[in-house]
C-alpha cells in the first residue's frame, strides 16, 4: 500500500507544538475531526484507548499513533513533525518528534494492517527519517512523502 493511499497530505503539520502525548492527541483530533467530520473526542478516546494496550511509540523518535473509528469510510492518515520531541513512552525510551496518526473502519483489519507496514517502512529507513525531519513546511513533508511511493525509493 502507498502511503499517498490514506496520507491527507493538506493535514499534515511541520511544526506542531505539543507538551506531552495527550496534548499530541488532542492536536492530532483537532486537525483530524473536522476534516473527516468525527467528533473530536471520540478521536481521542480511540488514540487513548489503543494506547492502553501498548505503547504506539515506534522507536528512533517516531510514534505511530492508531485507532479504529466507528463511521469512517477509509484509511485516514497525517504526519506531524514536532517543534519539539516529548517524552512519548516510546519502546526504545528515546522523546518523540514524528508521529504518523493512521485512523481506520473497524473492519479495515487487513489494509490497516498494509498502512501501518507502509508507515513502519518508511520509519526504518534513516535517511527518510533525516528528509521529514529536515522539512520545514508541509509542501516539503509531502515531497519527502511522495517521494518514498516512487517505485525506485528505497
């Protein structure tokens, strides 16, 4: 699955200034909600409660926070590069300054699955990580992005 698929590339943020992964989540459902029409809330109490059953902080300052949404149609996702890391709990312990919010149907098991590889690939890659990183304005985000669904990105 490419990420161009479910990424909403006019939602992603460059810069986002959050204290603490709960404030990350409630920014995250604030850009979110009002573009896939959910309440903001019910976003912020699927983050929270997938949470609960393991970290989503993937590791080398990456999070991949995720959750099934009652109501939606698709696969829906945006990235946000932190104006600073926050401590995220993450597996590997290291703050977290790129999360990656993927929401899907409840029955989209098998392509939430393929989103959440499409994601994992690119956060496995350093020089990727290093790009999104170094982009300081969502056009530059969404070439980095784009990039990596070339066929001959690595």
């Amino acid at each position: 699955m490419q990420l161009s698929t479910f990424l909403d590339f006019d939602a992603n943020r460059p810069a986002l200034a959050v204290a603490n992964k709960r404030a990350l989540f409630q920014s995250l459902a604030q850009i979110a909600g009002p573009r896939l029409q959910i309440d903001q809330s019910e976003l912020v109490t699927a983050l929270v409660d997938r949470e609960r059953l393991g970290p989503t902080g993937f590791g080398n300052g990456v999070a991949i926070p995720h959750g099934k949404i009652a109501g939606l149609r698709r696969i829906y996702g945006l990235v946000a590069h932190l104006a600073e890391p926050i401590d995220y709990k993450a597996i590997d312990g290291a703050p977290v300054d790129l999360a990656f919010l993927l929401l899907s149907p409840p029955d989209a098991g098998a392509d939430h699955l393929k989103a959440l590889a499409a994601i994992s690939r690119v956060v496995r890659h350093a020089p990727t990580l290093e790009k999104l990183r170094g982009a300081r304005s969502r056009d530059a985000l969404t070439a980095v992005l784009m990039g990596v669904d070339e066929p001959h990105a690595a």
